[in-house]
C-alpha cells in the first residue's frame, strides 16, 4: 500500500475512533463513563494539532492469554484478518499482530500478542508477558474449567508486569455455542470472577464475529487514552521498548517471534 504525503500507510475507515466506546456491561466495566476523560480530551487537541510523526506514534501492547483451545487465535484472526478458522493449530510460542487505529484524529496502534495455551510452550510465551498495557484472559464460555483457570493465568502474567499498570479483561469467547439461558448463567460466573479480578467483562464469538470489533475498540480506547494521559503527566510519547521507534520495535519483534516459532518448545 503506498503512503500519503507524509509517507504514512492511510488508517482503514474501520479503525476511525471518536465516540468513547461503551462497555459490555456495567456489572463488570473498567470505566462506567461514557465520554473521554475531560484532562485526555485536552491532550487530544494538542496531540491532533502537532501531528506527530510515524516513528513517534503511540502503541500499547495487549497480550492475551488463557487455556489451550479456548479461541485466543481465532479471537485475534477474527478482528485483525477479519477470518474464522474451524480447524484447530496450536499456537507454538507466540505470535503477534499490530493493528493501527486513528482515535480522535491521533494515530494508535495496539501491538497484540497471541500466547500459547499448551502446557509445554508456556516458558516461551510467558517471556512476553512482560511491559504489557492490557492483558486479556479469555476462556471458553461453553468449557467453564477454562473460567476457573482464569484467576492462574491472570497471576502469572501479573507476575511479569506491574500492579495497577494494566488493564484487564476477563473475555469469554464462542457464546454462539451456547444456548441463551446457558449464556445467561455462565456470564452471571463471569462477572462475579471479573470482579475479583479488577477486569472488564465481554463475551463474543469469533465465528461469528459478535461483540468482537466492539471489544478491541474499546480496549483501544482505554488504552489510548491512558497513553495520552500519562504523555501529558510525563512529557514525550510513551513507546514500546527502550527508546526504539515503532519501526525498529517491529523489527526486533518480527525477529523474536520467527526465532520462537523455529525454536518451537522449551
Ligand atoms: N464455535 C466457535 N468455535 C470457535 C470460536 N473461536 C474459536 N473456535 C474454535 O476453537 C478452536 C480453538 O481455537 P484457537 O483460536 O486456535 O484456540 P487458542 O486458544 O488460540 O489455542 P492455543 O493456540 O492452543 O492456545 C478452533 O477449532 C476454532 O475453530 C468461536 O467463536 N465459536
């Protein structure tokens, strides 16, 4: 795809964010308000007028973790490729997608990490766990064992990060399996885990794509706007990594991803 004037790759109309996206629900919400916060709203004029360039850009990085099989790749494949895989690939390691929004007139990226389910390829994906703004732990609405180990995947990628610097989602994923009463009860032990946990609650379904673009929205726009609130507390752009450009960050991250890919388990 060939740049704008400015050499920059134009944002697909489907990631324009302005409206601040709702909550799936308010029984387990991160933000109960429906409007941006009035300090970012601030930061959103001045980011839009100095028309920061590429390499500058703000990026967040979510990684999404749960049990083997409960729909994390297709999750991820659903919203970025906008496909529905029946068949099952165990994701080896990690893997990892950029997907880049405009929200309210500020370029944004979301750098999101695809981590193995297995037993055996969690040493490798946990190394990835670190520095991360949003953590998702999805599990599969009609296996609820996979509700349960929730709480364990939380801890661990808790482990590699600091308290209180993510936020995080409690995801249930293929809610077509189900019928609505079953969905209903489930949901009602999701909210009750999501509040132990300090997380968000969705349930979607990647077959057929309900919920899904309105889930990533609005962890874009949360993360976002904690980027440009901490920007204008701190100074500069927060980026991925030590001082290293979106660019060069991607680079580094391609080469990491394809050296585990190739070094498959531990
Ligand atoms: N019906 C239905 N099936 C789904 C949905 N999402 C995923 N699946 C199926 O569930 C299986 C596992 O999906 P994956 O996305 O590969 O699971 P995963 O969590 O990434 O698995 P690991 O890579 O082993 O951690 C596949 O056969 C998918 O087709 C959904 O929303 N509805």
């Amino acid at each position: 795809m060939q740049g704008n004037r400015n050499g920059m790759i134009p944002i697909s109309r489907d990631r324009l964010i302005s409206e601040f996206p709702k909550c799936y629900t308010p029984e387990a919400a991160l933000q109960l308000r429906t409007d941006w916060d009035i300090r970012a709203k601030v930061g959103f004029k001045d980011g839009a007028a100095r028309h920061q360039p590429w390499d500058r850009q703000r990026m967040s990085k979510v990684v999404v973790v749960g049990d083997l099989n409960v729909g994390k790749t297709c999750l991820i494949n659903r919203f970025c490729k906008d496909v529905f895989e029946r068949d099952y690939k165990a994701t080896i390691g990690v893997d990892f997608e950029i997907e880049r929004f405009e929200v309210s007139g500020i370029p944004f990226s979301l750098q999101i990490w695809d981590t193995a389910g297995q037993e055996k390829f969690k040493c490798i994906a946990s190394a990835y766990y670190r520095g991360a703004q949003v953590i998702i732990t999805a599990f599969d609405m009609a296996d609820i064992k996979s509700l349960d180990h929730t709480r364990r995947w939380l801890e661990e990628a808790m482990r590699e990060n600091e308290p209180d610097s993510c936020f995080i989602f409690l995801v249930g994923t293929k809610n077509d399996l189900l019928p609505l009463d079953e969905r209903q009860r489930t949901e009602k032990d999701a909210i009750r885990i999501a509040a132990e946990m300090q997380a968000e609650f969705w349930a979607v379904s990647a077959k057929t794509g309900e919920n899904v673009q309105s889930f990533f929205f609005r962890v874009a726009a949360l993360a976002f706007e904690k980027c440009v609130l901490k920007d204008m507390e701190s100074g500069p752009p927060a980026r991925i990594g030590h001082g290293g450009s979106i660019k060069s960050d991607c680079a580094n991250l391609e080469k990491a991803s394809a050296h585990d890919k190739k070094r498959g388990c531990c």
